[in-house]
C-alpha cells in the first residue's frame, strides 16, 4: 500500500529585503533629493520668468507658476522614482553628484566687501556732538515732546502769486500760531547756539530720527510771518525771523547719517529761502542784516550734497547693521534653524549683495550728482536671464530695501538752486 514520502522537503528561500533602517534612509535621501531639484527648477523658472517685474499681473502669473512647480515637481519625482524603480543607491548618488556642484555654486559668496564703509566716516563724533545731538532728538520721531506737539501747519500755496493774499487771508492765524511755536522757536535757538549739530543715530536699517512735523510747521509759519513783515517793510526783522531756521536746517543737513534727517534739513531751508527770496523782493534789508544772512546762508554742497545722499543709504549695508540672516532671528523655532540656515546658505549672499548694492548705489550716486534720472540703475535690477539664478533673495531685497532716491535728490537740487538764486540776488544788492 503506498504510503507518503516522510522525506523533508526543502525550505524555500527567503527574499532578502535590506533592513528597515536602510529602507528609511533611502527613502529620506530620496525625498531630500527630490525637494533639492525642486528647488533647483523653482530658481529657474524665476530666471526665466523673472519675477521681479514691476507689473502687479506678471508678478502674480509668475509667483503662481513658482508655486506649482515647487509644489508639483516633488511629487512627480517620487512617483516616478517608485514607478520606474529607479530608487538604489547608485541612482540616488548619481543624482547627488548632479545637483551638489550647482548647490556649491549657490553657496560660494564673495570673499570680501568691496566698498567697506562705516557711519564714523560718514559723520564722525565731535566735541560737543553728544550734547546737541540731545538737544536735537528732543522732538524725535514718538518722543514726548513730538507727542504732545500739536499745532497745526499751514497748506502754503506753492505758486508765487498766490502767497501774499494766502498770507494777508490768516494774517491772525499766522500770529497766534507763531506764538504756540514758542517752545519749538526756543528749540531751534539752543540748536543755533551749536557749532554743529551732531549725528550719532547708529548705523541700522530703522534708527532713529527727528520728527518732521515740528519743522516743517515752524518752517511754513516763519515764510508766512516773513512774508506779512515784508509787507509792512520791516525787511530786517523779516530775516532775523528766518536766520534760525536757515542756520539749524544746514547744520542738521551736513552731518546727517540718516536721509530722513538730510531731508528735514534741506526741506525746511528750502521754504526759508523761498521766504527770503520774497522778502529781498518787497523790502530793502540793512547791509549789516545782510552780512549775517550771508554767513546764515553756509556753503554750496552742489554735488558732494547729492553724492552724500545716496551714500547715507549705503551704510547699513557696508557695516552689516542690515542682517540677511534669518537662522540667527531667535524668533525662529530651534528646531527649524538648521533648515533656514540652510535655505540662507543657498539662497543669499550677503557679501555679494551687499557688493551690489554698493555697485548699484555708486551708480545712482553719478546720476545723481549729473542731475539725471535714477529709473535705469532701478531698471538694470530688475534684468534676468537662465544663467541668473543665484542669489535670488538678496536681489530680492535690494529691490525692496533700496528707497525711492529721486524725489528726495529732486527736492535737494531745488535747494540749491534756490540758494543760487539767493546768493546772485544779494550779489545785485
């Protein structure tokens, strides 16, 4: 009777599968890969788009096609890479040695600050800086005598012709609210008593800086008052009114380190000398009252003014006070600082844009100084090309950081020409 075999039968072979660990770390290298040439491919769809443009729309189209891509292309990838079984080491290190050396290129920045500046050069502490700096920053930007500042300002007509009736209209007005600026007239004698007046606002990107209401109302008020003295002839107490303000509006100008002071300055001697110019108009002024206009008056900054200006901007960038570093911001997760240490690694480079902003502003600085426009410096960063995809965040902040230079060098050429103006009046006189 036949029975069955008792024999043993062979043990089949077990697949070999590599251990979980390895699969796991496969598996993270592949998604890091994958996320590394997303990265890759967002840059360069930016280079070719380039959004930068100033068109609202382009910029829209463009930011939503950066989007899908960073977002889509990882995901293709990985389904392919499962599909294709294209996930062994040996494809994982050939696409690493792919992308490492583009990674090396974003990284490599420049080796030094081509343009160091610091803010001591700029405007260096004096004897007796400290005090009438002090003195200065009394009406600073939120400070308690800026806050509790609360007379109105007069809406000066610009047009010539219209300045005396709007004077002769709020003759009242004009003196009472000369009278409320006692304190802010007092003010402006203490800073007159000064040599100079100092600057120490630090070299940062917000420092502080003198409120502008204060002066510009005093201003305002002083061409309106000049105005009605000049009327009734009384052409040396209608300068005297103004010497104040031309003496402190050079002072703060000349050693500014910040253009929001640079600014004050010369706005308010702007409106001082269009007062000036109407009183030498209407009324005859003393020899002697004329003599110490001339010294109120300073000198003639023309294109080292202009020049100046634009420097201004260009220190926080040269003394590194203006940080493009987010992985040292302790509001950032200390968990997360090593991924953002890394996307600063490979997407800006400070020495390098700080070595274009300095090529961009020594540029506006010439046009500046030739009176000619600043948009094509502007426009020239806005320019891209496929090979441009390094460095897109320091771009990206220059483009934003960089102020508007050309209404604030417009109104400093206007300044100067009325100062012109002055001086060839009293050379007739």
């Amino acid at each position: 009777m036949p029975t069955l075999s008792t024999a043993p039968t062979p043990a089949m072979t077990p697949i070999d599968t590599p251990p979980l660990l390895l699969r796991i770390l496969r598996t993270v290298v592949l998604f890091a890969l994958c996320a590394v040439i997303s990265l890759l491919a967002v840059l360069v769809t930016a280079a070719l788009l380039n959004p930068f443009f100033e068109d609202v729309e382009h910029v829209r189209l463009v930011a939503k096609i950066m989007l899908l891509v960073g977002l889509g292309l990882p995901g293709l990838l990985l389904w392919l890479a499962y599909r294709l079984r294209l996930r062994s080491w040996w494809w994982l290190a050939g696409g690493w040695l792919a992308v490492i050396p583009v990674l090396a290129y974003l990284a490599v920045d420049d080796p030094a600050i081509r343009r160091p500046m610091s803010v001591e050069e700029m405007s260096p502490a004096f004897p007796g800086a400290e005090q009438s700096y002090a003195v200065l920053m009394r009406y600073a930007k939120d400070s308690p005598a800026t806050r509790a500042f609360k007379v109105g300002s007069f809406g000066v007509p610009d047009e010539a012709g219209r300045l005396v009736p709007y004077a002769l209209k709020h003759k009242e007005r004009i003196e009472t609210t000369w009278d409320q600026l006692a304190p802010v007239r007092q003010w402006y004698d203490e800073l007159s008593a000064f040599d100079r007046i100092g600057d120490l606002a630090p070299a940062t990107e917000k420092p502080p800086v003198p409120a502008y209401a204060p002066h510009l109302v005093l201003a305002r008020t002083a061409l309106l008052r000049a105005t009605l003295l000049a009327l009734d002839g009384r052409g040396d107490e209608a300068i005297a009114t103004l010497l104040p303000m031309l003496d402190v509006s050079w002072k703060m100008q000349v050693n500014a380190r910040t253009i929001e002071r640079a600014q004050i300055g010369f706005t308010a001697r702007r409106i001082a000398l269009r007062a000036v110019v109407n009183t030498l108009h209407h009324t005859p002024v003393s020899p002697a009252m004329r003599a110490r206009l001339e010294v109120a008056l300073g000198p003639v900054s023309e294109e080292a003014g202009a020049r100046r200006l634009v420097a201004i901007k260009y220190i926080p960038w040269a003394s590194g006070s203006i940080t493009l570093k987010g992985s040292s911001d302790p509001s950032v997760n200390a968990a997360v600082r090593p991924l953002v240490w890394l996307l600063d690694l490979l997407l800006i480079n400070r020495n390098r844009t700080v070595n274009e902003v300095g090529d961009v502003l020594a540029e506006l600085q010439d046009l500046a100084a030739r009176r000619q426009t600043m948009s094509p410096a502007r426009q020239a960063l806005l320019g891209t090309g496929p090979l441009q995809i390094k460095n897109p965040v320091g771009r990206f902040a220059i483009l934003n950081i960089l102020p508007a230079f050309q209404p604030v060098v417009d109104g400093y050429w206007a300044t100067e020409d009325r100062l012109a103006a002055v001086r060839a009046r009293l050379a007739q006189l």
